[in-house]
C-alpha cells in the first residue's frame, strides 16, 4: 500500500480538506499533518522562533500549532517517517486559486515544495472558488472525481517527474456538463494591483489591513496560461522546477561583471 501525506494552508478543518481525503482514502495509507490555523499566503516559509508542537486530532491526523505548511511536512517527513519516506505528497485542495506569480506567495504551493526538496513526488492542488466564504456550502465532486482519477493514474504507474520539480494543479469552478478536461500549462503573468487599506482603530491608530486581487493576467508568447485554461473550463497542470536560476542571462551576467574589473 502506498504512503500518502497531505497538508493545506487554509486549516486542518478545511471542507476541501476533507474532500480530498475522502476521495482518495482508499488509495493508501493517509497521514495527514495541517495547520492549526489558516496560513494562506504565507510562503515557504519554516518556524524558527516558536515551537511546535503536534494535536492529535485522530489516528493518523494531526494539526501542527504555529506551523505552516512547509513545517508541517518538514516535521512529517522527520518526525512521523521513520526509515520509509511517502511515496506521495499532496498539499491542498486549497480554497481559490494558485496560479502565476501567486505560487510564490501561496502556503499550498509551498507544502509541495518542501516535498519537492526531498525529491519527493509531490502536488499542489487548488480550486478555484468565487467567494472563500462560501466554502462550506460548496459542492466538490468535481475536483474529487478530478483528483482521484490523477492521484490514482500516478500511483498505478509513475510520476511525471524528477528531481526537485512539483506539479501545480487548478481545478475550475464549473458544472460537470461544462468541465473540458486537463491542459497541460505555463504560468501565467499575474498583474497585481494596490489593495491595501487604510483603517483606524478606536484609539485613532492606523493600521492596514490586505485585500485579495482580482485574478488578472496576461498571456506569455505560448499562449498556454494556467489562468487561460482554467477560465475556459479545463483543469490546468504546470509542472513547476525549484532551480529559480536564470540560465539565459549567465553569459550576459559574466560579461557584465567582466565589464566592471
């Protein structure tokens, strides 16, 4: 039986949690280690100047205080794994979307990252939502029947990839008669706006507070965006590598640096 750890960024009692868990719960063995509270946006970011520290909320569930994604499966991987690490970790489903530049920010993406570190086969998976809000009243049999069938084909054969890559996955927020299937996407170039606002408090101190930003993009030479494809109904896939280096501007970099002796 396969070894399957998952962790989110928007809490252990997230809906779209147990969603996940229960369509694949018969796939393998689950452990599950998620934030104690919501850590959306937090990026990859570790613990240092806390401890912390596992709830046992159930056999093989636990919530992590003052964790984040990324500690929650650093601290599995080193805590709860002995000698046998999992054979697949999925971070999600997340409540909205992660898709361009926000995987930089996001606390789902980052999860599979930390897997991805391991060289651990290892998936973010989001959905896109209109209203967070409105979560809990939200149907996900779509994104089940999407993620069963994806979790299940990359059990039964192999993963897509090697080394320290993860696969970024974007369900739409569509009907089943309207779904169109899966493309396989670039990230797309996401345009951020100004959403911070200002506000007082009863002592007449400033302080602000961040909003969300529309999802605004525009499309790279391909035309292959992840926004694109989810927007038009198909779920979106982008393999997504660590190695952030710039490999086309070495050359001009040494030249540059040359210039300067």
């Amino acid at each position: 039986m396969k070894n399957i750890l998952i962790t989110n960024d928007d809490g252990f009692n997230s809906p779209a949690l147990e969603a996940l868990i229960d369509c694949i719960s018969d796939l393998g063995k689950i452990m599950v280690v998620a934030p104690a509270s919501e850590k959306s946006a937090c990026g990859h970011g570790l613990t240092l100047t806390k401890p912390l520290r596992f709830v046992k909320i159930k056999d093989d569930f636990y919530k992590l205080d003052n964790g984040t994604p990324s500690d929650c499966i650093y601290l599995a991987l080193n805590a709860l794994y002995d000698n046998i690490l999992p054979d697949l970790i999925i971070s999600g489903i997340n409540l909205g979307s992660n898709m361009g530049e926000d995987v930089t920010y996001s606390g789902t993406v980052a999860g599979a990252m930390e897997g991805a570190i391991r060289e651990i086969p290892s998936i973010a998976i989001s959905q896109l939502l209109d209203d967070k809000n409105l979560a809990y009243e939200y149907d996900f049999s779509l994104a089940k029947e999407i993620v069963r069938n994806l979790i299940k084909d990359i059990l039964d054969s192999t993963f897509p990839l090697q080394g320290r890559k993860l696969l970024n996955v974007n369900i739409p927020q569509v009907k089943k008669d309207r779904y169109k299937g899966i493309k396989i996407t670039e990230l797309g170039y996401r345009i951020y706006g100004n959403d911070a606002h200002i506000h007082r408090n009863p002592r007449g101190e400033e302080y602000y507070w961040l909003g969300l930003h529309p999802l605004i993009w525009e499309e790279r030479e391909g035309q292959n965006s992840d926004f694109k494809a989810v927007f038009e109904g198909y779920t979106s896939i982008t393999p997504i590598e660590l190695d952030m280096t710039s490999y086309k501007d070495l050359k001009a970099m040494q030249e540059w640096i040359e210039i300067k002796k």
